[in-house]
C-alpha cells in the first residue's frame, strides 16, 4: 500500500473529509506510538508501513511511561483536534497500521506495551 491509498483509508475509517487532516492524524499518532514503544518494535513498524509514514516513528533513545490517557491527549494535542476526534482518529490509523502487519507482529506491537494501552486498539470508529 502506499502513503495515499494509506490515508485515503485512514480518511475512510475515521470519517475524516480532508486529505490533509488524516495525514495529521497519522503523524500525531505514529510520533505518539513511537514514544512509548521500545526500539525493535519501532523499526520492525516502520519496514512494514509506507515509507512517508513510516518517517513519524523517531524518536529518543527509551521509551516514555505515560498513560493511554495521555497518549490520546497527546494526539489531540499534536493534531490540534478535540480528545473526543483524536481518539477517533488515532483508532483509525491504528486499524490501518494493523492491517500492514502479520498477526505474529501485532501481537508483538500490544505486548510491547503496557497492558492499559489494549484501550488503542480498541477500533470503535
């Protein structure tokens, strides 16, 4: 898949009009994903995602501990959006990711973070 077919689904899923909100929406939710993951799981995320996308996953050397809370808060606030429309859209795009993944893969990527983050792949959208 590439980055446009990407975002015109996360478009989709997340019932989100603009081309260019959706890929803000990626970015605040990879930047956010990328904090509190632990590095082999970041650069095994980023080989199976569009190389555009995959660009939101740097970051510092260890994982952050934060809440789910606050990484939707973080989304909200990266994305300049609501909490209520970036946990939406922060669903949306990780449907999307889960979808370029192995089930093998996905599974690694919830084990590897703590377990009140089952709440991210909870896709109500």
């Amino acid at each position: 898949m590439n980055y446009l077919e990407f975002i015109e689904l996360i478009g989709r899923r997340g019932r989100i009009e603009k081309p260019e909100d959706a890929s803000r929406a990626v970015q605040a939710t990879l930047e956010t994903l990328a904090e509190c993951l632990p590095g082999p799981q970041v650069k095994r995320l980023a080989e199976r995602l569009p190389h555009e996308a995959a660009l939101y996953l740097n970051r510092a050397d260890r994982p952050e501990e934060f809440s789910v809370h606050e990484f939707f808060e973080r989304v909200s606030e990266r994305s300049n959006v609501d909490k209520p429309v970036a946990t939406q859209r922060a669903w949306a795009v990780l449907s999307v990711v889960e979808q370029q993944l192995s089930l093998e893969e996905f599974n690694e990527l919830r084990a590897a973070l703590p377990k009140q983050y089952e709440r991210l792949f909870e896709f109500a959208v």
